[in-house]
C-alpha cells in the first residue's frame, strides 16, 4: 500500500509531493543502515520492505525531477550489492540493484540536465553492464543533444545490451550527426545490437 501512495504523489506532478517522498527516502535509507548485517528472518522480510520501498520513492523523484531528490538519488545509485553467502542475500542484492537501477532511471526525468549528465556518464563507467545499459536508456530518454558524445562512447562497450540501449538512444536524438554512429552500429557483430 505505501507502494501506491508514493506513485500517487508521483503521478500528481506537483512539486508538493516532493517533501513527503524525500522523507520517506530519508527514512529508508536510515532503516537500511540500521538493518545492516542483520539477516534473520524477520530482518529479512523489513530489508525486502524497506528496498521495495526506496525503490518506488527513488522512481517517483526521478518522474518529479526536482533537484530536492539529489542526495536521494545519488544514495542509491552508490548503493553496493553486497556479499552473498545466502539465498536471502541474494535476493537482497537484486533488490538493491533494483534500487541502483530506480537511481539510473531517475536521471531520465531530473531538470538538472547537466547534473543528470554528469552522473549517467559516471554510470557508463561502473563494472555492472546492466548498469551501463540503464544509463545509456537514460541518456537516450532525455532525449538532449549534449548525450550525443556518451551514446556514441557507449557504441564501443563491449556488452551488447549497452550497444544497444545506446543505438537506441541516438536514434531518438534529432542532433546533426547521429547517423554516422547508427549506421557504424549495423555492423555490430551481435545480433541484439543490429
């Protein structure tokens, strides 16, 4: 149910609902620190609760983009994976690539455009190729000129999703160019890429 409230607030588009989500951000990310190291049962079940939680709030700053979502953002795109040594942990370790994922995507709808940039450039450089293929998604959904140089870099990756979520982005861009690159990106040898 708090799932629903968030994207309630989220979906009014008004600046009003972004003191209510950053304090509920706020509020997971210090329940997360609380709840570090403890893996019962029980604190498995609330780490899973308070994840999905951060994970709706985070995708609902990013769709008000308003620059008071910043430390809630970059929180959770610096969110580490976490050790696994069982299958709770495992799960928990998706969650909070989800979480690092929500972080990614928000950079799509932040007004910031430069800030925005600058952090989904950052992201085009982590180990995680599903990572570097949800900023490349990033970059191409705001749609802006300045990402035409890091979905270009992005082409070179050598993981084939993020060539392709960076051939899609620079097809959505209407920057002098672009064609170049995109034609380049027929040649791929992946399949998924062409």
């Amino acid at each position: 149910t708090v799932g629903l409230g968030v994207r309630a607030l989220a979906e009014t588009g008004r600046d009003e609902a972004v003191p209510p989500l950053v304090r509920l951000g706020s509020a997971m990310r210090s329940e997360m620190v609380r709840l570090a190291g403890e893996t019962t049962a029980v604190t498995f079940a609330r780490h899973v609760e308070v994840l999905t939680t951060a994970i709706e709030v985070v995708r609902a700053l990013g769709r008000l983009g308003d620059g008071r979502a910043w430390p809630l953002i970059e929180w959770a795109l610096g969110v580490r994976p976490g050790q696994v040594a069982s299958v709770a942990d495992l799960r928990l370790r998706e969650r909070r690539w989800e979480l690092r994922r929500a972080g990614v995507l928000a950079l799509a709808g932040m007004r910031d455009h430069a800030r925005a940039q600058a952090r989904a450039s950052r992201v085009l450089g982590d180990r995680d190729p599903r990572l570097r293929a949800e900023a490349a998604r990033a970059i191409g959904l705001r749609g802006e000129s300045a990402g035409f140089g890091l979905l270009r870099r992005a082409l070179r990756d050598h993981d084939p999703e993020v060539r392709w979520e960076a051939a899609r982005g620079l097809g959505g861009l209407k920057t002098p160019g672009v064609a170049a690159p995109l034609l380049q990106a027929l040649g791929d040898p992946h399949p998924r890429v062409v």
